[in-house]
C-alpha cells in the first residue's frame, strides 16, 4: 500500500481532537512509545509500587522506576562467570553503542553495576522519546495528563529512531547473553527454526515447551503467507510475556506465565508466540495504535479478550488476526478485522 493510500485511512495528524487523545497519560508513554510490546502478564496488587495517590511521577521519574526495578530482578543473572560475560557484552554492544557507554561497562565491576548499565540502555530511548513530547509541548510539563497538541510526523520518525535504537541494543545483549541449548529436542526444534523457516538467530535456552510452541507458531504463520522474524529468543530480562522489534526480532520471556481464562482471544498454547509474530501485519506508527474503533465495533474490542479491552488498536487488531488463524472469527470480529486491515 503506498503512502498515499495508507494516510487515507489512518488518523489525519494534523487534526485529531484532544478527545481521541485522552489516553495520551504519564502511564501511556512507555506504550505509546513502544507499540510492539505486548501480552503483559496482570500485575499482582501486593507488587504495585507504593506511591502516593497526589503524587505526579515525570517520565524519567517513571523510567528511574523501571531501571531500578530491571536491575533488581536481572543483576542476579550476571553473577555467575561476570568478566567472561562482560567481555562478551563488550564485544556485541561494541557494534550498536557509543565508546562512553562501552567504556562504563569496562569500568563496571559487580554485577549491579553492569545491571544497571544496561537497563539504562534499555530505557534510555523511552527517555528521549518522552522528552521529545514535553519538549515540543505535545503534553504539558508540569502535567502530562493533559495533551495540548495531536500526533505529528516528526513524533512517528522520533518515536521509530528509538525504538530501533532499543531494538538494536536488545538484541546485542541477547546475544551475549546466549547459553547454547542441551536439549536434544530443543536443538532439533532450534534446527528447523533455521533450516526450514530461515531464522538467523534461536536461542530458546532449553526449554523444551517454549519450542515446540514457537515451531507451532512458525508453522501457522507460514502456512498462511505471513513473514516471520528472523530471531527468536527466550530472555531471561522479559518482564511481559513477548515483544516484537523492528529489527526482525522477538523475545518471549523465558519463564512463561500461565494467563488466567480469556486474558486472550484464544485459549491455544502457542498464542503468544504467534501474536508476537503477527504483528509484523500491521503498520508500525503510534497514530495505527491510536485509530479509532466505531463505536458500533468497541464492544467487539472489548469482548474479544480481557487484554483486547485494555489495550491499544494494534493490540485488538493482532489478537483478531491470531484468533482467526487459529479458531476463525465470527461475523462482527471479521467486521472488525477488515477495518483495521488496511494492509489488505
């Protein structure tokens, strides 16, 4: 579809009512700027941060928070051999970071500061996107709950350049993080993964279940004309269940949780990968993330799944895509699908 053709049919800049934007939060940044990532498991009460109820976290105030919160939770994965694995970290983000950041992780000598390190890496692009918004007063400073301003192009090309600055890091770091599997199983699977489906990198860490689901999923998406990733990984650093980069990348959390009943639009095992994967259906722009459903539709949206209801469009429109390739769709979420695919 050329680009003449896609503006027709996606929110127009230069006009969207404030109305339509009033989403547009503190607590929407990290979605608004990360699209791809998805399928995030409930958080449990008891682990919500405590803060209180008049307090207005800023963006870095909020991005502070998921640094320190990664490093608590992937410092203890650096412990074990930390200058080989340091070394290797060196030699992988050499290619995609600047030398003062190689430079830190060369002076890092314990594993929480190197976890740190890199989950500023991580996030650091989220900041500057944020930054980009307050600055150019898209919402105000001393508020970010009030958008002033609609979408713009040059907030897509901002918001495009960090995300494949963090696609690139993340996948650096997974392959320096990479342990070969032992798993005669997941080796095989591992194979056909790159023999049959054309995958470049699979680092599915021995676990046996995850691959036969990624395989399932592989064999769908094929079978139905769709182009998958070229690396897949089970990551140890995942905090929600899948994430698809621009770069041809997925990451699925090593340790999958088991969703509770109509989380998702499907009740299949291999859901998860093959959502992850099928969002390399829709377009990749924050303004496809925030069309507009008709209201004849939302009760669509919002009875597909309990994630559907809480998630943005490209969300809705990727858990009826991997409905319909695994249960079918009846008429109104056809309905549905066929306005959000405007790649048809």
């Amino acid at each position: 579809m050329g680009i003449e053709k896609l503006t027709k049919v996606l929110p127009k800049f230069t006009k969207m009512k404030e109305a339509e934007l009033s989403g547009f939060s503190k607590n929407k940044l990290v979605k608004i700027f990360d699209p791809e990532k998805s399928i995030s498991k409930p958080a449990k009460a008891r682990n919500k941060p405590k803060i209180s109820a008049t307090k207005t976290l800023s963006p870095q105030e909020q991005i502070n928070m998921m640094v320190n919160s990664q490093v608590k939770r992937t410092k203890g994965l650096l412990v074990e051999d930390f200058v080989a694995k340091k070394q290797k970290l060196i030699n992988e983000l050499s290619k995609v970071c600047d030398k003062s950041v190689i430079a830190r992780i060369e002076k890092a000598d314990n594993p929480e500061q190197l976890a740190k390190i890199l989950a500023e890496q991580e996030y650091m692009p989220i900041g500057k996107y944020a930054k980009y918004i307050i600055d150019g007063k898209f919402v105000k400073k001393s508020n970010p709950d009030q958008v002033v301003k609609p979408l713009s192009l040059e907030m897509e090309q901002i918001q495009y350049q960090q995300r494949i600055i963090k696609g690139n890091f993340t996948l650096a770091r997974e392959k320096a993080m990479h342990v070969p599997s032992k798993n005669p199983k997941v080796i095989a699977i591992e194979n056909i993964l790159k023999e049959q489906y054309g995958c470049k990198f699979v680092s599915l860490k021995d676990n046996e279940e995850l691959a036969r689901k990624v395989l399932k999923a592989y064999e769908i998406a094929t079978k139905n004309g769709v182009k998958t990733p070229k690396n897949v990984i089970a990551s140890d650093f995942m905090v929600a269940e899948g994430e698809n980069f621009f770069n041809g990348t997925i990451l699925l959390n090593r340790n999958q949780h088991t969703l509770c009943e109509g989380f998702m639009s499907t009740s299949s095992d291999f859901h998860v990968p093959l959502h992850e994967i099928l969002h390399n259906t829709h377009p990749k722009l924050v303004s496809f993330s925030w069309k507009k459903i008709p209201s004849e539709l939302m009760g669509v949206k919002n009875e597909l799944s309990i994630y559907s209801k809480n998630a943005q469009t490209h969300e809705t429109f990727t858990e009826l895509n991997t409905k319909r390739l695994i249960d079918g769709l009846n008429s109104q979420e056809q309905a549905l699908f066929d306005y959000l695919n405007i790649f048809a």
